[in-house]
C-alpha cells in the first residue's frame, strides 16, 4: 500500500484553538454548532473579503464543518483517488452522496467536461452555497437537498433514512462517491444507504466509500492509546466514539461491513485502502476506503 501525505477531513483539529473550539461546541446543543461556529468566525471572513483574500469557489470558514486549510487539497487528493480506483472520464455521470459544501465537486468542475455531477446532502445551507457559487458557473453540477432528519446538519428534517430513496433511478451513475458519510450512520441505516448506492449505479460502475473499519490492526492500535478514538460502545453491529453524540463517529467491523457490500451485489476491490485514523504507519488517507463494483446484472442475490 502507497503511503501518502495525511489530508483529513478536519484540518488544523490538532492546533490549541481548533481543539478549544472543539470543546465549545461539543457542549452546545447539536442544532447551535453551525450557527455558533459561523459566528466564531465571522470577523475573519469579513476580513478575507475586504482583503480580497477569498479564494474561488472555497467557502467561507464559517461554513466549513471542518477546518479549511485542507478544504482544496482533499478535494484534489479524491479526484486521483477516483481516477486510479473508479475509472473516473470527463464523461462520468457522477453522484457525491453526502456532498456536503462541495470539497468533491470544486476539483471535478475543470476534469467533468462532458459528464454530470450531482451531490446530495441533508444541508439546505450547504446545497443554497454550492448552487450559487457552483452551478450557476457549471450547470452540469446540480446539488439537491435531502429531507432526512438530522439532528445537527438537518434538525427539521421531516423523512427517515430508513425510508429514504434517493431521488434518481436505478442505474443513473458510473460512479458514486461517499466519502465521511457512512462513518456517522448506525446499522440499519448502513445497509440501507447501500443498497441505495448499488440501486444508483450503472452495470459495472464503481462506488467508493469511507468507513473506520475495525480489524486486528486498529483495534490493537486503539487499545494501545495510539489514536484518539475509542469505539468502545456497540450498538448492534455499529461502535460508538461517544455515546452522548452517536453519529459523532462510527466504527465497523471489517467483515461485517465486506458482508453487506456482498450482498448488495457490490463486488470489493483488493486490496482495501486503509487510513491514517487509528495512527497506522502505511495508509492511504484518513479514512479507511472501500472501492466496489456494481454487478451488470440485477437479479437479486441468492444465499
């Protein structure tokens, strides 16, 4: 396995301001945190516009979830990752499935010339960001809006993931990209949103997927102490970081999280790209990556 440079999903989180500011917000109800975080960091945007100092199509960091330092180099680093892994073509019909402010879609823009993008994700404030700044310069980009309750980044939400259909018919993609959104689903909610992801895909088109896998290696560096997390709480096959905030981060065992690709006719690539999270030496990124195949034939899965 490759090792390359650590591009997290939340950059700068080891600094003395961000982990304070972690704190805060950890303490606030979940619906507040947004609010609350684009205020912190209201003077500095200002500052940044008044500077001119605003890059294109980066938001401002007041409506990062995770720190911005990073926000263009991961988006840059996933792009390869689709490329090498899924065959990605400027003609890719692509769907970024939990999107959210468009760290995906902002490098595709100069690479998906004849192809779709469409992301989605439970942030009616993120996809109003991104179809201004984005699809109004690339109408080829559609970012849609999902009504799944969520108690952070969707409060009001007023639909079920487990009743949830994404709003595209079978085989609409080449290829499906969700990246950090299946590490904050339990269960029922994992297998569902897979066999969403298997119903989406065209015949041999390739999904790739972030998960914290829990294997012999990350459990023995977690219970070393060697990396932040715990994922000491079960709750049914999902293990919980911290019980007061569930879908704050969810672990899986390796085998169980294999078993439910298998049975969505979702063919596994080898070898599984593991990440940096739970402090490995040989990684890929930060989370561990599950590259799959969609069967071209539909019929269901015996056995």
């Amino acid at each position: 396995m490759k090792t390359v440079p650590v591009l997290s999903y939340g950059a700068d989180t080891g600094s003395v301001p961000m982990r304070l500011q972690a704190a805060l917000l950890r303490r606030l109800p979940p619906r507040w945190r947004r609010p609350v975080r684009r205020l912190i960091y209201l003077p500095a945007d200002l500052l940044d516009t008044v500077l001119g100092r605003r890059q294109e199509l980066v938001p401002p960091r007041g409506l990062l979830g995770v720190g911005a330092g990073d926000f263009k180099a991961t988006g840059e680093q996933f792009l390869v990752f689709l490329r090498q892994h899924c065959g990605l073509t400027p003609a890719s019909r692509v769907l970024d499935f939990g999107c959210g402010i468009g760290r995906m879609a902002v490098p595709m823009t100069r690479f998906l010339e004849h192809g779709t993008y469409d992301g989605i994700d439970v942030s009616a404030a993120d996809m109003s960001w991104c179809r201004r700044h984005i699809s109004r310069k690339y109408p080829n980009f559609r970012f849609h809006t999902s009504e799944v309750h969520h108690r952070e980044y969707n409060p009001g939400g007023t639909s079920s993931a487990l009743d949830d259909r994404l709003p595209f018919a079978d085989g609409s993609f080449d290829v499906v990209l969700a990246s950090s959104l299946f590490t904050h689903l339990l269960a029922a909610e994992t297998e569902h949103y897979l066999g969403e992801v298997s119903r989406v895909l065209a015949g041999g088109g390739a999904a790739l997927v972030s998960f914290f896998l829990l294997n012999e290696e990350s459990r023995a560096l977690i219970a070393a102490e060697a990396c932040g997390f715990r994922f000491a709480t079960s709750v049914g096959d999902a293990y919980l970081h911290d019980v007061r905030n569930p879908e704050g981060a969810v672990a899986y065992d390796e085998p169980f999280i294999l078993d439910l690709f298998r049975r969505h006719r979702l063919a596994v690539g080898e070898p599984l790209l593991y990440g940096c999270w739970c402090c490995r030496e040989r990684f890929t990124s930060y989370q561990d990556i599950v590259v799959a195949t969609r069967a071209h034939s539909r019929a269901p899965l015996r056995g």
